[in-house]
C-alpha cells in the first residue's frame, strides 16, 4: 500500500511539473506584443529624428522640439511633453523676426540717420549692429539673393540676438528662400524735394533721382521701369507686409517716434539721441530755394508712380504713429 502511495505521488508531481513548464513556455513564445511584467515594449521608427540638429534655427518664440521616451501604466510608450510641430496644431510659423532689423539703404534718402542711430544706441539696449560689405546693391540674380539670404541667416545663427543689420541692397524676400526674414526698415524722401533738383541743377548730380520703389519692388526687370504701375503695387505689397515702418525724411519726429514704439528693443532713446545731432543734421536738408512750377510740373510727369508711392507712404507713417499715440 504505502509503495501504491508513492508512485502515486511521483506521477501527481510529474503532472505538476508539466503543466508549469507548458505554462511559461507559452508566456514566452508569445508576440512582440504579450505583456511581459506588466509592461509593453514598442519600437517607434525614426524616433531619433525627433531631435533636431545642432543648426537648427529657432524662429521667434518657436521653441525646440524636445521628447523623452517613457514606459508608462497604459503600457505603451510615449513621447512625454513633446511640443507639437506647427503643422501639426495648424498654425503657420510667423515669417517675420521682430528681434532682427534689416535697413535697406536708399542713396539720397538721408537713411544713415537711422543707421547712425542704431550704432549709437546698441550699447545702451543691448542688441549688436552689422554693417552688411558692400557687393549686393542694384538688381541681383536668384543665385546672388539666395546668397545673400545665407550670408544673413548664418550671422543670426552665428551672433547674439537681437541684431540689426543695414546694407545698400534692395528688398529680398527670405521666405522665397526657406528663410525667417528681418523685419525691414527704411526711409525715403520727397521726389520732388528741392534738395535733390538744387544739387541736379547745379551740376552736383550727374543723375536725377531714381525714387524709392525700385527698393521696395524688389529684383523684378519690371522694378527698374519709370512709371510702372506692376512696380508700384509690388513696391506697397513688400511694404505692408515686410515693412512696419518705412519712414520719412521730412517728417524725422514722426519717424523715430513711430520706431521708438514699434521696435524699443533697438530705438528705444532714439529722439533723444537725434536731439543731440539734430542741428547738424538740419543744416544739411533745409533752406534750399523753391523749385520752379514748370520744373516741378515736369519732374510730376516723370515721376508720377513715385510721388503716388511717396504720399502713400507718407500717410501711413502718420496714420500709424497717431494711432498708437
């Protein structure tokens, strides 16, 4: 009987041993999706190019994307307090940076004023200016202007913001390139100003003046064309969307009052900075005499799309500075 007991119990524990092993073996040759300690391990394709690259350029308050891969109750990974791409949350990145300035110089505008006191001014406000080399003026290729846009890009990548930057180029559009562009600046004059048709009469000229648009306009063949309405619309187009201030030669106060308020980061104690060298600069632009009526009648003609241009801008700079006075 008591051997009867034995055996009986060998073949019990030969049962229990069985089973246990049937049992793990199928916990572990299940699929790459059974549980395994309660948690699931998945591999997410690409996760790496989450990461951006050590050139990656933050574009305004845009932040970079970072991500940490985490094994978390639900059992699945996940990517913790990752910040959505902009495609994603539908919202288009700004194109503009309003910590970059970029002065577009006109010759015979008196636009220096503007670079002269932003060379004074970064000191005391923090922010580095840049005298772009000279090379870029009059109408470039799409080579030269793309370029150009990395030549600009790789200094704001390269230097402390915020930069402001000048050159005698004429408008470039980034965005045409995949770039965040500068916030433009600039100042133009009266076309009919009598300083300007003195210094031709008296032979300190060689050449009338040649407006503004042609600077605004852009690279265009149709840009460089006296009188052309296409010219004249693109020239307001980059301005009302590139250009929060474009400012006036004879109307100074109003200029650096509206650039004080739109950009304090690099104007702010512009007027009292243009107060010091006010009266050397006034000796320069008044007290010329009067333009002739037929003379003034005839630069009108020839100058028709730009004194449109001049009064539209003109009446922008003062609608814009007594709306945020």
């Amino acid at each position: 009987m008591r051997k009867c007991r034995t055996i009986l119990a060998l073949v019990i524990l030969s049962l229990i041993t069985g089973l246990v092993v049937l049992t793990s073996k199928s916990l572990y040759d299940g699929d790459d999706d059974d549980v395994l300690d309660g948690e699931q391990i998945e591999e997410l394709p690409g996760y790496e190019n989450l990461y951006q690259n050590d050139d990656f350029y933050e574009m305004d308050d845009v932040p970079r994307v970072t991500a940490a891969r985490t094994v978390t109750k639900s059992n699945t990974f996940k990517l913790h307090d990752v910040t959505p791409s902009l495609a994603e949350l539908g919202v288009k990145p700004s194109p503009r940076q309003d910590h970059v300035l970029m002065i577009t110089r006109i010759p015979g505008t008196g636009v220096e004023l503007l670079v002269l006191l932003l060379q004074k001014l970064q000191g005391f406000n923090a922010f580095k200016h840049i005298r772009l080399p000279p090379g870029d003026e009059g109408t470039l290729s799409n080579i030269r202007q793309e370029l150009l846009v990395e030549e600009v890009t790789n200094i704001i990548r390269q230097e402390a913001i915020p930069l402001s930057f000048d050159g005698d180029v004429r408008f470039v559009n980034f965005a045409t390139y995949g770039r965040p562009s500068p916030t433009y600046i600039s100042l133009i004059r009266d076309p009919l100003d009598p300083k300007t048709i003195s210094r031709f009469q008296n032979g300190k000229s060689s050449i009338i003046y040649r407006g503004s648009i042609i600077h605004f306009c852009g690279h265009d063949p149709r840009c460089s064309e006296r009188n052309n309405e296409w010219a004249l619309e693109q020239a307001k187009k980059n301005v009302l969307q590139w250009y929060p201030v474009v400012g006036v030669l004879d109307n100074m106060n109003e200029t650096i009052r509206c650039l004080e308020q739109t950009f304090p980061l690099f104007y702010e104690g512009a007027a009292l900075v243009y107060e010091k060298i006010r009266p050397k600069v006034a000796k320069t632009i008044f007290d010329y005499p009067p333009v002739k009526p037929n003379i003034k009648k005839r630069l009108k003609e020839l100058l028709t799309t730009e004194v449109e241009f001049y009064e539209w801008v003109k009446q922008r700079l003062l609608a814009s500075c007594v709306k945020e006075t």
